[in-house]
C-alpha cells in the first residue's frame, strides 16, 4: 500500500464521527407540526350557499344544539361543500350537487342525560339552494310509494326514518333504535331550521280536482324535450279519467321565452297545434300521435301541460279569465 493511500484512509476514517455529530444535531431541529398527533376537528364554518331568490338564513350549530324532544347533541356538526361531499355520500354525490347542493350539516343526537358514546339519530340538512330544487331531490329519493308524514312543508317515511323539506333544505333523519319516537323528534327539528320567507307554494297552483295519484319531478328533458326542466307532473283521477298536468314556473320572461320554445318545436317538427280562443288567454291545443291531444296553456308566471282530457269543464280548471 502506498503512502498516499494510507492517508486518505486515515482522514476518511477521521471523518466519520464529524458526520454522525451533523446528522444527530440536524435531527434535533424538527418541525412539530410533522409530529403532532393530536385529532384534527373539521372547521365548524357556515354552510355556503348559492343566492337564490328563496334563500333563507341558515341553520347554525347552535339552533341545532339544543335539545330536541327529549335529545341532546353528541360531539360536533359535520359540514360539508361540494369539495368533499363524497366523503359522507360517496358514489352519490355528483347527483346531489347536479341538483343544486349548496352544503350539508350532518347531527348526531343521544338521549338527554344520556353518556351514550354512540348516537342514536342522525339529522343530515342538505341546503339544496331553492325550495323546488330541494322538493325534486325529496321526490327521487323517496320513491313513488313512500307514506306521507306531517313535517315541514312535505314529508315521506323512508325504510330507515323520514325524510322532508322546509325552505330549500332537504332533512333525512335516521333512527338507530326502533324504539326512537321519531316523528316526534323530526317535528321538533324543523322547528329548529329558520322560518321560509315566501312559503313553497308552487303546489297551490295545481287545481283542486278530482283524486290526486301522484306527483313527481322531472329535473330535465321532460317527454325528451330537452328545453324542459324543473317540470312538476301531477295524476288526478277524475271519475274514469287519469289527467296528468305538468307544471313549469318562472319569471315572466323565462315562461315567454319557453312558450316560444315550444312554438318552435311545433314549427320544427310539423306537430300539428292550433290556437283557441279562451276569452283573452292564450291557450293552444296539440294533436300529438304520440300523446293524444293535450293542452299548452300558458299564464304570466307559469304554463301548464294538460294531458289525458278534452273535457271543458275541466280544462276551465287551469284558464283564469283576463
């Protein structure tokens, strides 16, 4: 071995201890943020929501903290945005936000006196930004079948509690225990959410006739015309008759311009219509060979579809006289 190399050896193996003596004094200069293991609690922020001309002012924790029919809030609210709604409703979420979300606070609620570390009722308040938005999603979800309730403005059993509306939230509250006097506790928790201003009264527009069957809401491209949206259908029986009547709301300017849509699908499509005279409102008669004859009649804020009848004293029920 020569010199040279039995040097650099030395000064190699001289060097080591000054290495370790670095990294150790390195290591001791740690971020506490990557070490702490505390729970981290999701921030308790108000729900966004969306401007709507039906928005009210939303449920805060506190309203929801208090006891309700004999139960008292366990742990802290849970509020979700569009961001992370698949956390608490995966695989479900872009339905809710293509529907108008606009956030969600999720309860969990035990017995008062209670130290149950397990809830008993889950209340989840959906903000679905318009009291129409928030009935459409109230009518998918609960089926055609589903047995009214008295809570809020509407409400249906569900296999697991009941779910309603008020305003433009939509409420499911689930019971763990059969034993939970449910409808009692929902009661009390829409008394919780803020007062509508302008109650949800599209349903006052309907005529009152006959047996109502059903009512449903078709959120887009009702009978394939993808110009309609937000569409309300309701079924009367009226003697042997099955009536079904559609319902679209808007602004005096969004029903002008459907109503011209209409007129142009008329025209595009060779469908034949004819207009009638009904003391000064306009109202127009199609002869559909897919649907049979049915009524368009427009009003300043709404139009409705009449389909299943020819009779005049019925349709009389949706022409108001100018």
């Amino acid at each position: 071995m020569n010199q040279s190399s039995l040097i650099y050896r030395i000064l190699l193996i001289c060097l080591l201890p000054c290495i370790a003596a670095a990294v150790y004094i390195s290591g001791q200069r740690y971020d506490t943020a990557l070490i702490n293991f505390s729970k981290v609690t999701m921030q308790q922020s108000p729900i966004p929501t969306e401007a709507s001309p039906l928005s009210v002012e939303q449920p805060s924790t506190k309203q929801m903290s208090r006891d309700i029919a004999g139960f008292r809030q366990l742990g802290q609210a849970e509020h979700y945005t569009k961001e992370n709604l698949y956390e608490h409703v995966d695989g479900h979420a872009e339905y809710f936000i293509s529907a108008g979300f606009a956030g969600l606070t999720v309860t969990e609620y035990i017995k008062s006196g209670s130290s149950a570390k397990q809830g008993e009722i889950q209340a989840e308040v959906f903000d679905m930004g318009k009291s129409l938005q928030a009935f459409g999603v109230l009518s998918d979800e609960s089926g055609t079948n589903a047995a009214p309730v008295s809570v809020g403005s509407m409400g249906f059993k569900t296999s697991g509690g009941l779910s309603f509306i008020k305003g433009p939230y939509y409420v499911k509250i689930t019971a763990f225990s059969p034993r939970t006097p449910l409808l009692r506790f929902a009661k009390t928790f829409a008394d919780t959410l803020p007062e509508e201003q302008g109650n949800f009264k599209v349903f006052s527009k309907f005529p009152k006739m006959g047996k109502i069957e059903h009512t449903r809401f078709i959120k887009e491209g009702y009978h394939g015309l993808d110009f309609l949206h937000n569409v309300i259908e309701r079924e009367y029986a009226v003697g042997d008759k099955k009536i079904k009547v559609a319902l679209m709301t808007g602004s005096r300017q969004e029903i002008g311009a459907l109503r011209l849509s209409f007129l142009d699908y008329f025209k595009k499509y060779a469908v034949p219509h004819e207009k009638i005279d009904k003391s000064g409102r306009e109202v127009y008669k199609v002869i559909d060979k897919y649907e049979g004859n049915w009524f368009l009649i427009p009003d300043n804020d709404m139009i409705y579809g009449v389909f299943g009848t020819d009779d005049q004293v019925i349709l009389a029920n949706f022409i108001r006289v100018k």
